[in-house]
C-alpha cells in the first residue's frame, strides 16, 4: 500500500470526536420528529465506513419509532425532489 491509499484509509476511519458529534445531531434530527424516542433503550453498532454506525433496540416500541421517524426523514427527502 502506498502512502495516498493510507491517507486515504485514515480519512475512512472515524473519529471519537466526530462520532458523538455526529450521533448528537442523528439523536436531535430524529428527536425532532418524534420527541418520544427513549434514547437509553436504544443500542449503537460501530462499523468501520458506516459513520457513527447504525442504531436499533430490543424494545419493539422504540425500535418502530426509530424507523417511523427514518421513514418519515426519508419520503420528505423525496418529496421535494
């Protein structure tokens, strides 16, 4: 590996700092839509190249939250198109 294709592997791979900044907006974006979402039943999963990583939950009301409010984020996106 030379060293560009290094740089550029360290520019994929995430930063603590960034990672909580960017999950704090991800958690105000998708509390903005449904202020509901109980925020400690929810799990966080820390991928390589994922960003902040992806989120779900055990409890199935939280979880249909999450994806409403995705959803919801989603087809408004879509619409202005």
């Amino acid at each position: 590996m030379d060293n560009s294709e290094e740089q550029d592997h360290r520019i994929d791979l995430p930063h603590k700092p960034n990672f909580e900044k960017l999950r704090e907006a991800f958690i105000n974006l998708l509390s903005s839509v449904d202020p509901t979402i109980d925020w400690s039943k929810v799990h966080w999963d820390h991928q390589t190249g994922e960003g902040f990583g992806s989120c779900t939950s055990d409890d199935p009301e939280t979880k249909q939250k999450l994806k409403a409010a995705y959803v919801t984020l989603n087809t408004g996106q879509s619409d202005e198109r």
